[in-house]
C-alpha cells in the first residue's frame, strides 16, 4: 500500500504536555485524528482504521468504548466488498 507523507507542525509545548510515554505519542495522535475524522463523517470507517493502524475488529472495539456510533453507507458496504476481495 503506498502512503503520501504528511508532516504536522505541533508546538513542543504541546508535546512536552502529553501525559503518555515519548513511544505513544505518535500512535495516539494517529488514533485520536481517526476517530474525529470518522466522528465528523470526513473518512469511512474503512481508512479511518487504517490511519489509525488498526485491524477493523480493534477499531470497532474503540467506536464500541468511545461510545460513538458508527455509520456505514452503501460506500462503505461497497468498500468493505472490494477488501474482503483483496482490491483495496
């Protein structure tokens, strides 16, 4: 799968304010922007599991604890389709 890279400016006075280990930081943001962007209805539960690094079942699980709900369209149903064949 190819990947574009997309570089974000984040002030160190707001890294040196994040309360995890130095090794999570990155992973959270990732987790944190999927979850809003899938919240907003800006990405489909399908690539908003892949920004986020996670399997579909891990990201569900997260929708299920964050107590969002989640939306699935007839894109999604037909994107879900072309994965299960391997046609991402």
């Amino acid at each position: 799968m190819g990947a574009t890279r997309f570089t974000l400016d984040i002030p160190d006075a707001v890294l040196d304010s994040v309360r995890l280990p130095p090794d999570e930081i990155e992973q959270e943001f990732r987790t944190e922007l999927a979850l809003a962007l899938y919240r907003r209805g800006a990405l489909s539960l399908g690539k908003s599991r892949l920004l986020a690094r996670m399997s579909k079942w891990e990201f569900d699980e997260l929708l299920s604890k964050r107590k969002i709900q989640r939306h699935y369209s007839d894109a999604d149903l037909e994107e879900d389709i072309r994965y299960g064949l391997g046609n991402q």
